[in-house]
C-alpha cells in the first residue's frame, strides 16, 4: 500500500498551527489582562513519517487505520510555570466549543511507570477543506510543567539512544531525577505567590521602559 503521506498529513499540519495560534491567543489575553499567564509556551510537531511507521508496527496497527487508531499524529503542548496552572489550563479547554474532547488521561495523578507525568486530551478537531465541509481529526494536546518536561525530554532521549531498552541503572537514575522534579513542582507551588509577585514587578517595570 503507497500513501501520499504530504497529503495525508496536510490536516493534521493545519490544526497544529491553528490549535498554536488558539492556545497563544489565550496566553496574549492573560499577558493583556495583567494576570499571571497558566501558558509559559506552547509547542506543536505533526509526527515524523518515520516514527509513524515505526509506532504502528510496534502497535499492530494497520497503515490504511493510521487516522483512527493513532492518535497523536498531530500533537501540540503546552508548558506551564505551576501545576497549578495545569489544572486552569485543562477548564479552559473543557470550555472550548471549538472542538470535542474524545478522552482524557490524566498522568500527573497517575503517574506512569518511567516516572512519566503530563495532562493529556484526545481531541477531535474540525479543519476546513477546500472542497467543502470539515474532516475531523484526532490531536493529542499535552499539558506540563516546565520540570515534567525537562524529565520528560531528558527520558526521551534516552528512549531513542538505546532503542527503548535503558540500562536499569540509568532508569534508576530516572526514577530519581522524576522525584525530584516532582518535589521542585511541590516547592514551587509554594512560593508561588511570591514567583507570580515577582514576575509582576519585572512586566511593569518593563512596560515602564518601554513607554519612556
Ligand atoms: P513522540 O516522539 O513524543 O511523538 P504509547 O505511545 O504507547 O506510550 P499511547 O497510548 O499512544 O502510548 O498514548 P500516551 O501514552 O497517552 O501518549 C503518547 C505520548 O505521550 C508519547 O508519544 C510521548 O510524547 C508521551 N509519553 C507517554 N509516555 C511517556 C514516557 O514514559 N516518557 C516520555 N518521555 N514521554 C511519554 P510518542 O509516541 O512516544 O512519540
């Protein structure tokens, strides 16, 4: 089977941009109001060919099944200060009308077995075709904590360096690094108030600036 994959992956390109340009949308509406930002900065990568292939072999999924079954070829995250912050950003989106939420998984309360953790929705996202009418597609939004990510790129990596097969003695270390991670959010949360105060009197004094 031959799959014209630039065509195939065209809406899942558009909905990236245009789910980036919502999200940082909210991020300017908050910046606008004064009020601390839930959104530090938003990512967004439609899924290499090459690891959409390799995925569906490793989950026995057949190519012409790609569209329903995989559901983050088109991805897009969202990194926050607090995580605290995750928790407005994921009222925000079950807000949204713009698109249906098809399920979430919430891997923060469980975490996952790597010492993996992050908010995840499958969303069922409408774009606009030129022939008329909407396809619906699937895109997997991710919502984080700057330190999950920092953990979650480093394992990441990792994953790639040794093809899915850590030495245990790394994966221990990982185990460890997810703790701390998870104990720098703790601390952070905290003294949250003071960050945000903080942050406050940088923006005004750069605003200040600015006008002068
Ligand atoms: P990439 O390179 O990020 O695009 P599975 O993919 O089998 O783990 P499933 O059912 O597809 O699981 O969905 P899941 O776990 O909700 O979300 C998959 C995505 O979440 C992964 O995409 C990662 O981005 C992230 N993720 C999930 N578990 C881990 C983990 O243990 N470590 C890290 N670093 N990321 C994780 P992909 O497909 O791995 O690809």
């Amino acid at each position: 089977m031959t799959i014209e994959w630039e065509t195939l992956l065209a809406p899942y390109k558009q909905a990236v941009n245009e789910m980036k340009i919502k999200l940082k949308g909210i991020r300017e509406q908050y910046q606008l109001s004064s009020r601390h930002t839930p959104i530090e900065f938003v990512t967004g990568r439609v899924k290499p060919v090459s690891s959409i292939i390799q995925k569906a072999e490793r989950k026995n999924i057949p190519l012409d099944k790609i569209e329903e079954q995989m559901q983050d070829l088109a991805g897009v995250r969202v990194m926050c200060q607090f995580v605290g912050d995750i928790d407005t950003v994921v009222g925000l989106i079950r807000d949204r009308t713009d698109f249906e939420i098809v399920e979430e998984r919430d891997y923060i309360k469980h975490k996952k077995r790597s010492g993996y953790r992050s908010y995840h929705f499958v969303l069922r996202y409408p774009v606009h075709m030129i022939e008329g009418g909407e396809k619906r597609i699937l895109v997997e939004l991710q919502i984080r904590t700057l330190a999950m990510n920092f953990w979650a790129t480093i394992e990441h990596s990792l994953q790639y360096k040794y093809s899915g097969k850590i030495p245990r003695e790394i994966e221990e270390r990982l185990e460890r690094a997810a703790e701390a991670a998870f104990l720098l959010d703790e601390e952070m949360s905290q003294i949250r108030g003071e960050v945000q105060e903080a942050q406050q009197i940088i923006s005004k004094k750069r605003g200040s600036m600015e006008k002068s």
